[in-house]
C-alpha cells in the first residue's frame, strides 16, 4: 500500500466520551497499519453531517450516543453512508447489538476494552479492505444481474441438491414463479418439464448437469408446464457450476421459448407436403399416403385404386381468359373433387391441371369405375368465376392395386397412361389401365424423344400434293405436307408425330421450318421461271397461338422475298372455335397482308355460317371422310353439295379433299366445287416429282380420262 496515499485516508470517530475518544485517537496516532487522519464528533448528528460532506474512508462508531441509542443509531448511519465501511466500538455487555449491527451491514466491531493501536489499525485497515471486496462484488452481480434479465433466455440455476438458487426474468414469466418464491425450492417443483411425445416427466437438464459434471446440450421435443398449467415447448441446455476448488456446487440451465419456431415447422412442411393454389396434398404427401395405403392393402388382401384426372383443353381457358381464371377454376375443380371421395381417400394435385385421386379401400374394381363416373357428373355443372360459366370436363384413368401394379410409382404410371387413352378416346370419360397402353406411352416418349434431335438433324422433308381446278385441269396450287425420315422407322406421315409435336410444343419450331421450307421451295421454282401458284401449310392451333406466330410469316416471307400471294395458311375450325375475336383479328392482319386462309376438314368441326361470314376466310376445304363417300351415301352428298353451294355463295373457293375416283370428280363437278385435290390427281410428291408436274402438267392418261382437252400447265 502506498505510505502517501494512507496519509490522506480520513476516519470519522463518532464517540460521546471524550476520554474514550482521546485514547482512540492516541492508539492510532502512529499505529502499525496508519497513520490516520482521524476527525472526531460527539453526536450522531454531527458524524451524519460530516459524511453529508463526504472524504471520509471509514467510520469508527459507539452505538451509545446522546442522540441515538443502539441498532437505530447504526441503521441511521447506514442511510446516510452506504458505502462508507463501519467498524463498530462496542462495550463488553454491549456485543449482542454490535454484531445485529454486523447483520444490517457493518463491517466488524472491536471491544473498547482491547483497544490498542496495533489491532485497531489492523481492524480499520481490515474493514477498509473488505468494503472494497463488497462495493466491486455488488457491481459484478449487478452487472451479472442485469445481463441475465436483458437477455432473451430464461436462466434457472440450483445448488447441488437441486434447490432453486436463481432465476432471472424471463424464466420468471416462462415458469411462472417469482425469484423470491421460488429460490430455496426444489427444482422440480419450479421447473416441470415433460416430454411432447410421450408426456412423461424429463429429467431435469440441472440433475444430468450435477451429475454428470459436464454440459448438457439441447434436449429436442421438450415441453415447459408453466405455473397455470400452460405449455410451451422449449429447448433447453444447461452447465455445472464449479467453486473455486473446481467441485460441482450446482448448475444453471438455459432455455428458451420455441413456440414460434416449431409453429413455423409445422407450416413448412405442411408448404412442403401441399399444394399452394388448392391446398390439396401434393406428389410428395400422395406418395407417403399411397405407398402407406399400398402395405395396409397387401397386409388385408384388400384393392384399391388410383385415378389419374386430367382436365380436357384446360389450357385453352389458360390462354383466353388469363392464369387468373385458370387458377380460380383449379381451385373449384378441388372443391368438388373433395366432395367426391371418403375421409380415407386422397385427393391430390400433381401439378398444373393434373389430379391424382387414392381411393384406399375398394371392394371391386368396378367401385373405382363407380367413383369416375360419379367425378364425371358432379363436374358437369358449370363454374362460375369472375363472370364467366366455364365448362371443363376430365379424362381419369384409372389403374388398380394388385393387377396393375405393385407399387406407388407403377400405379400412378398406369393410371397416367390409362388417362392418356381416355383423351384419345375423345375427352371426358374414364379408361382403365391396360398393358398395351404402356407400349403406346413408351412409343409416344420416344417419338418426344427423337422428335427434339429431328430439326437440328434435317430429318424432316415435305411433300406437295397438287390442288386442281374442277373445270380446267389446271393445277392451282399445292398442299405441303410433312414427312419425317425417322432414322431407324423409316418415312412417317404426320399422324405418327404432330399430335405428340403439338402437346409437347415442339410444333412451334417445327412449323416454323415447314413455313420457311416452304417459302424457300416456292421461291426457287419463281426462280426457276415456273408459276407455282400458291403453296399452302397447314398450321395447328398450337402454332397460330404462339406468340410473334405473325411475325414468323412476314420474316419469312421477307427473307425468302416471297409476295404474300404465294403462300396460304390451312387452320382447322378448332382453331377458329377458339376465342372468336383474337383470332379474328390475327386472321384480318394475315389477310391484309395478302396471306391466302383456308379453312381444313371444314364440316368436322362445329364452325356455323355466321362464324364464316365473320372470318376472311378465302377457301372451304371439304372433308375427305365426306368426299369418300359421296357416291354411296346420300347424306354425305347432301351435306358436300349443301357446302358447296353455301361457299359459291358466299364467294369463298371451295376444295374437296381426299377425291380418289373419277366417280367423286364427276359428283364435285357436277355440284360446281371449284377444286380438287386427291389420290385421283396426284399423290403428295417431292419436291423434284412435283417440279416435274408443274413443268408437265397432270399425266396424259387422267387428262384424256377427266375429258379437260385444253392444257393444265403453265
Ligand atoms: P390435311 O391437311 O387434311 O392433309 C390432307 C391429308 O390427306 C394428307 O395426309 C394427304 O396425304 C391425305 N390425302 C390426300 N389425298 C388423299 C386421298 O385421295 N385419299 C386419302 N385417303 N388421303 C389423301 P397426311 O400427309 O398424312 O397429313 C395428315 C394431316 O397431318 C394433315 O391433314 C394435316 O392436318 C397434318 N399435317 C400435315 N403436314 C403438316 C404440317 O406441316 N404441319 C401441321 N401442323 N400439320 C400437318
Ligand atoms: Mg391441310
Ligand atoms: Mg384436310
């Protein structure tokens, strides 16, 4: 200790009996642990202001004094000078307050009677010192306190038999009990924590921390039983707390309220087993309830079924009404979906506008065929959404456990193929699963598969099939028709290909080629100084969607510096059907710019007059499934000559396609059909052998044959 600094130290003697304050003053007046600096007052009142004027480093008190007697005279001072260490001067029959003083917070006392310079100084010093110790140990709690109830965690701590010593505030609020309550009890009574699953009693994390000696770390799926009875899920760690000696005197525990959190658990993997737009289970959960189903199923020698719906031309509402609609009408689709099955049954969506639907129990598969016929009809109503009454009908497929397969992936696979059937039957109606429907998805994958490489490769070609005039023999143009040269099958017509082209999109490049194609093979004949009249290309609806569908026709024509004139465009009366005033406007714009439109298969479909007076439609193609037969059925005849006589009327040109015997030229002459176009005239041909007919015309033989004596060429 530094001598200099010892010399500033001022002592407060506050002592009535001047003698007795003499001899103190003289005992430290060169003590061994001094000096000093000792001021002295008579009164309490007095010492209270002197510490009122502060410097003083301790205070040397008699409890007896004129103005206050006993414990009351140390509590006054207390008061005052909290901080100010006290050592008290006790009389021998006097030791009894002196130490109750001790209990209120004085630092010792000494008896006046064994006062000498040496053990005071040695008690002041002492006294000084331990004040010190108290002042710097009260701050560290403090600031240990304050941390502990600022922090988001709920800290509990217990000796090492398990009382409850601590307690900060959140673990106040999480447990219910108030520090004072709660410190000296048993832990288990403070702190009830049970297991979520099995709601049994946890093991204190505190007693595997005494223990064990060492740290516990999060313990999953524990549940806090708050005071009032409620619950709140934590996770909790907790830590042995060692004395200086490094013996385990306790231990304190960590937790925190996980409500929150295991609330966002639930919810994620609720997100991640259902689907956003309709809240059905999604593939994920369908899967877990299937292959569940599937073991209960084998377990009981039970059926059950999967049915895999599809909703027919969904994507045509998508596209002319807008996603918005689309979405809504998904939605009400799964509402009456759900009213078609039992509790135990699954209705999930798969994605887009697919539904896969689990009957889990079933008595016979005609129970399944029951249940789709039943979806059929409740789905007949219509749905009213945003002002619109939308009709959708579904295809279902349906496969059933044993029979058409083992396992959740198989099902599924065989009722998606037995739903593809059911489209190509004709939409809204149900197919059970057959073997051979898989050849045919395998088929179709392959074809998608080799159809993607076909472009790049240059395997598609097309071939021309000549347009004739009824009256003059006169070629009046060609149909392009698209051939594959599929590497190891061969030569395959369309029939083969553009349904799967069309559904998987990859008509859009692939009409593109057969346009520019086209556009390029018209323009080398011009070249070649021959008249070809114009080409025409049959477009699916598909492709007159797409967008810059419009764009691609000017580009093309411009980069092959073809007049518009030259090419015509064949579009099905689907097409037409289709969101009337868009594609009336797509039409006038190909029209004004001097595109030829004709309309193919006419009569297949459902086009009424007034659609084709709306339309700038230049040509009618009939049917051939009409023309087939319009020597041998009457009603064929009727409807071609009644087509024919509409179109003449209203100035359209009308071909007749499919024309395959001089019988049927004769008929389509006679009803004044302007053209013709057939196996009778030509088969569709490369462009080298239709080169050859537009430089010769059609063979002498057929020209003798039709009676045309003037030329067909040009
Ligand atoms: P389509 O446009 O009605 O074409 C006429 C079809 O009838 C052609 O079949 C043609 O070969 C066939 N045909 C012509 N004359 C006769 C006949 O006298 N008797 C019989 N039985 N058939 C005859 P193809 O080439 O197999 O084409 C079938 C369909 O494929 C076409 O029907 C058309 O809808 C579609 N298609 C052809 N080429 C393309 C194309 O480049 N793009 C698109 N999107 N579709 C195409
Ligand atoms: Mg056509
Ligand atoms: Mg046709």
């Amino acid at each position: 200790m530094d001598e200099m600094d010892d010399m500033d130290e001022k002592i407060l003697l506050i002592e009535s009996d001047p003698a007795a304050a003499r001899l103190i003053r003289e005992a430290l007046a060169d003590a061994r642990y001094g000096p000093f600096a000792i001021e002295w007052v008579a009164t309490l009142s007095d010492g209270l202001d002197r510490l009122d004027k502060g410097g003083i480093k301790a205070v040397l008190l008699n409890l007896s004094l004129p103005d206050s007697q006993g414990i009351a005279t140390f509590d006054k001072l207390y008061v005052t000078a909290v901080h100010v260490p006290v050592l008290i001067l006790s009389d021998l029959d006097q030791e009894g307050i002196a130490q109750q003083a001790i209990q209120h917070g004085a630092q010792d006392y000494v008896l006046k009677d064994h006062i000498d310079g040496y053990s005071l100084s040695h008690a002041l010093r002492n006294v000084m010192a331990r004040k010190v110790a108290e002042e710097e140990l009260f701050i560290e709690r403090e600031r240990a306190q304050v941390t502990l109830d600022s922090i988001g965690d709920a800290v509990i701590s217990a000796d090492i038999v398990g009382n409850v010593t601590y307690l900060n505030l959140v673990a106040e609020r999480m447990t219910g009990w108030s520090r004072e309550e709660a410190a000296g009890r048993p832990l288990a009574e403070v702190l009830k924590i049970i297991d979520g699953a099995t709601r049994e009693p946890c093991r204190s994390p505190i007693e595997l921390a005494v223990q064990h000696n060492k740290p516990v770390g999060l313990s999953a799926n524990c549940v806090l039983v708050r005071r009032d009875g409620v619950e709140l899920p934590i996770e909790d760690s907790a830590a042995p707390i060692h004395a200086r000696g490094g013996h385990v005197i306790g231990a304190v525990m960590v937790f925190h309220d996980v409500s929150a959190a295991r609330t966002m658990v639930l919810k994620m993997s609720h997100l991640a087993q259902h689907d956003a737009l309709t809240d059905l289970p999604n593939r994920v959960l369908l899967n877990d309830r299937l292959t569940q189903a599937l073991s209960l199923a084998r377990r009981r020698r039970k059926l059950l079924a999967v049915l895999f719906l599809d909703l027919d031309l969904f994507k045509n509402i998508n596209d002319s009404l807008g996603h918005l609609v689309g979405d809504k009408l998904l939605q009400s689709v799964a509402d009456r979906l759900l009213t078609c099955v039992r509790s135990s049954d699954t209705v999930s969506r798969q994605g887009g506008d697919e539904f896969v639907i689990l009957l889990s129990d079933i008595e016979h598969s005609e129970d399944a065929a029951r249940r789709a016929e039943n979806i059929i009809s409740v789905l007949e109503d219509y749905h009213r959404i945003a002002e619109h009454d939308l009709n959708i009908t579904m295809s279902i497929g349906i496969s059933v456990y044993p029979g058409d397969g083992e396992d959740a992936e198989t099902l599924i696979k065989n009722a998606d193929a037995a739903m593809y059937h059911a489209k190509q039957k004709g939409r809204n109606n149900y197919q059970f699963f057959k073997q051979e429907m898989n050849d045919m998805v395998v088929e179709r994958q392959s074809i998608e598969a080799s159809l993607r490489r076909a472009i790049a490769r240059q395997e598609f070609v097309l071939h021309y099939q000549p347009k004739i005039n009824l009256e003059t023999g006169e070629i009046t143009g060609a149909e392009a028709l698209l051939r594959w040269l599929h590497p190891t099958r061969g030569l395959l017509a369309p029939k083969k290909f553009v349904a799967v082209a069309e559904e998987c999109g990859l008509i859009v490049p692939i009409g593109r080629w057969v346009l520019r194609e086209a556009c390029r093979q018209v323009r080398a004949w011009l070249d070649a100084g021959l008249r070809p009249a114009p080409v025409a290309i049959n477009i699916s609806a598909v492709e007159f969607r797409s967008k810059d569908f419009i764009e691609g026709v000017r580009d093309i024509l411009k980069e092959t510096r073809l007049e518009p004139r030259y090419l015509e465009i064949e579009l099905t009366e689907s097409v037409l059907m289709q969101d009337g005033e868009s594609t009336i406007a797509a039409l006038q714009v190909l029209n004004a710019m001097g595109v030829q439109l004709a309309i193919d298969d006419f009569g297949t479909g459902y086009s009424s007059l007034s659609y084709l007076k709306r339309f700038p439609i230049d040509t009618l193609k009939i049917d051939q499934s009409f023309v087939h037969d319009i020597t041998i059925d009457p009603d064929d005849a009727t409807i071609v000559s009644a087509v024919i006589g509409m179109g003449n009327s209203l100035n359209k040109r009308v071909s007749a396609e499919g024309v395959e015997t001089l019988e049927q030229l004769a008929f389509l002459r006679a009803e004044r059909c302007g053209e013709g176009q057939g196996y009778y005239f030509s088969r569709p041909v490369v462009a080298e052998e239709y080169t050859k007919l537009l430089k010769g015309g059609i063979s002498e033989p057929s020209r003798r044959r039709n009676g045309w004596i003037t030329g067909l060429r040009a």
